[in-house]
C-alpha cells in the first residue's frame, strides 16, 4: 500500500513540475496590445471592449442590437510568430445553449494561417459547451519558421478576455497589411452574423475577407437588421470604407420597402462614391413556387433592384444589386440547417456569389 501511495505521490509530483515548466515557458500576451492587430471592433480605440458597435452613440441603438453588438462576429486577432505552438486563454460572457448552431461556432475560436498566398484552415478551439472559461493549445507546425496567424472570433457570443500564449523564445509581430485598403461593412441579420455554420471561419464575411484579403466589419444583428436610420448613421462614422453591403431583408420582409431608400441616402451623405451592393434575401426551403412567401420574396427583390436602377438613372452610378434568391443554387433547399439559416455550403455559396460581384466592381473601378 505504501508502495502505491509512493508511486502516486511520484506521479502527482512529476505531473505538477511538468505543468509548472509549461507554464514558465509560455510568454503570455492580451489580445488587445500591440503587436496583435484586431479587426472588427471598430470602436475598439474609443472603448476598449470587444464589441461591433460604440458603447454609447448620439443615435439611439435598439435594445436588442445593442446587446447583440456584444457578439463578436466577424473579430479578427492577426499576428506573425514562430511559436510551434499557441496558447488560448479565452473568458466568455455566457455558456453556449443554441438548439440550431454548435458550440464552436456560437462560442469557439478557429485559426488559419498563412501558406502559399491564402489563408489554411488550422484548427478550432477545444471546449465544452457549458464553458464560460477555457484554455487550448494549437499546434501551429511552424518548426520555428515566422508564419501569418487570423484567430476567428465567436459568432454568437461575447468574449470578455483573451490572451495568446506562445513559446518563451519564440518571436511576435504585427502582421502583413491587407492586400487591399479600405474596410468593406456589411450590414445584415442572422444569416450575416453566422448562423448557422460550424466555426467561425465560416460565416460568409471571414470567407469574403479571407478571398479578398480585405478587412471586413461584420454588422448582422440577428432578428434585428430591420434598417432602422440610427444604424446607417453609425455606420456612416465607420472610417476607411471602401465598400458597403446590405443584406438586411430577411428581418424586414414587411417593410424593407419603406425603410431601405432612406437607409442608403444617409450612407450616401458619408459615402457619396463608395459601392453599396444591396443583396435581396435568399431562398428559404419553404419558399415554394406559388406560394405566398415566394410572391413575397419576389415582391422585395423587384423592388430592391428597381431601386438600384433608379438611383443609377438619377446619377449615383456606384450602386449595384445582386439578386438573393438564387444565390443557393437550384438545390437551396439542402443548404440550411432548418430551412432558412445557411450552413457552412449555404454560407460558402453566398460568398461566392457576392465574390463574384465584389471582383467585378473592383475590375470596373
């Protein structure tokens, strides 16, 4: 018996030193010091906190869109190091819950990075779904060569803290510039937000951004991208935009036809040359042919790219619209997770879509 207790005291003594040298070979960084660069978090500067919107506005922000400012999708940490492996120390704001969205992509991190001019999928954080606080390690596979990191932020969560760690010897730096300048917004719902794909490389804006190697604001508010004026006007205080999306249809079937002329007007007062592409919603499952939803969402799309024109006869020639409806494809139906949010292929075929239309904007330009 003494032997076994000996043997397990041993155990228990070697396991502690083990964890103690790990610990004091880990250099740890918050995610908000230079020489991480954060994107997203456009109010950053101003608040200090990882949220898509400014903790207090002149224009008054709907409550619901103000809580949902907190989720922070679309966040980008980039960074160069030749750490072989990176630490994540993450603190959330709520456990995860969504009968409809996994965990690791409502509360999860996942990491690209940078290998023969694109961005390669890595690796997506490890945790339970009842976890506010974790840790977990990402074998980087950098065997000491510098290499350009993008960690994806939560979609549908808030995150208090985050902290990278890397090797005590290894070196940090700021990463590369974007290929392109500017910033390109997009405004939207739930689909914009991320729901609901599996990680956060996958909601359409991180995919868009890793194509175009451009930076990306990601302003879906889920259930609540109704297009009210006060949001136009803050994301008229957004500098450096090279480029506005709307895609805000899905929460206002009912009345985007009153709302979304007087939305682009204040945007154009801020942005009067800058490309706005408004995308009309896509197909749900349900939106059979014949039926009153499909006569709806017909409805909107004409009235959408009819105001495109029109503004486009009157003179503001950087206006487009690309028709949501077919964006899925002929087989929509099999890419949403409950008929209407896309999963990683619905997601992935809007992108390409709006890729698509992106890439012809900028050859025109």
């Amino acid at each position: 018996m003494k032997k076994i207790l000996f043997l397990l005291f041993t155990v228990c003594s070697i396991s502690v030193v083990l964890s103690q040298e790990s610990h004091e070979n880990i250099i740890w960084k918050d995610a908000k010091q230079a020489p991480f660069n954060l994107v997203g978090f456009e109010w950053m500067d101003q608040d200090s906190v990882y949220r898509r919107l400014p903790v207090h506005s002149k224009w008054k922000i709907p409550k619901a869109v103000n809580n949902l400012a907190n989720n922070t999708a679309g966040g980008q940490l980039r960074f160069i190091t030749n750490s072989n492996k990176i630490h994540l120390d993450v603190v959330l704001t709520n456990a995860s819950g969504m009968y409809h969205m996994p965990a690791t992509a409502q509360s999860g991190f996942d990491i690209y990075v940078q290998k023969d001019g694109r961005q390669k999928y890595l690796k997506t954080a490890n945790f339970s779904a009842s976890d506010i606080h974790y840790k977990t390690i990402i074998d980087a596979g950098n065997y000491n060569k510098k290499q350009q990191f993008t960690i994806n932020f939560p979609l549908y969560n808030g995150v208090e803290s985050v902290r990278i760690g890397i090797e005590k010897n290894a070196t940090l730096e700021k990463p590369n510039s974007f290929k392109r300048t500017g910033k390109i917004v997009i405004y939207g719902t739930s689909i914009t937000q991320g729901g609901c794909v599996s990680r956060p490389g996958m909601v359409y804006s991180n995919i868009l951004s890793r194509k175009l190697d451009v930076e990306f604001v990601n302003l879906g508010f889920s259930g609540n991208g109704k297009g009210e004026p006060e949001l136009a006007h803050i994301i008229s205080e957004i500098s450096g935009v090279s480029m506005l999306l709307l895609d805000y249809e899905a929460n206002a079937s009912a009345t985007i036809q009153n709302t979304i002329e007087d939305f682009v007007t204040i945007l154009r007062a801020k942005f009067p040359k800058t490309p706005i592409v408004i995308m009309s919603k896509i197909r749900y499952a349900y939106n059979v042919e014949g039926s009153d939803s499909y006569k709806q969402l017909i409805s909107n799309r004409d009235f959408q790219k009819e105001l495109v024109y029109s503004r486009k006869n009157k003179g503001d020639t950087n206006i487009y619209f690309l028709d949501g409806s077919t964006v899925l494809g002929d087989d929509y139906d099999e890419c949403t997770v409950d008929g209407v949010h896309p999963t990683d292929l619905g997601s992935y075929r809007i992108a390409d879509a709006l890729l698509q239309k992106i890439q012809g904007i900028l050859k025109s330009e």
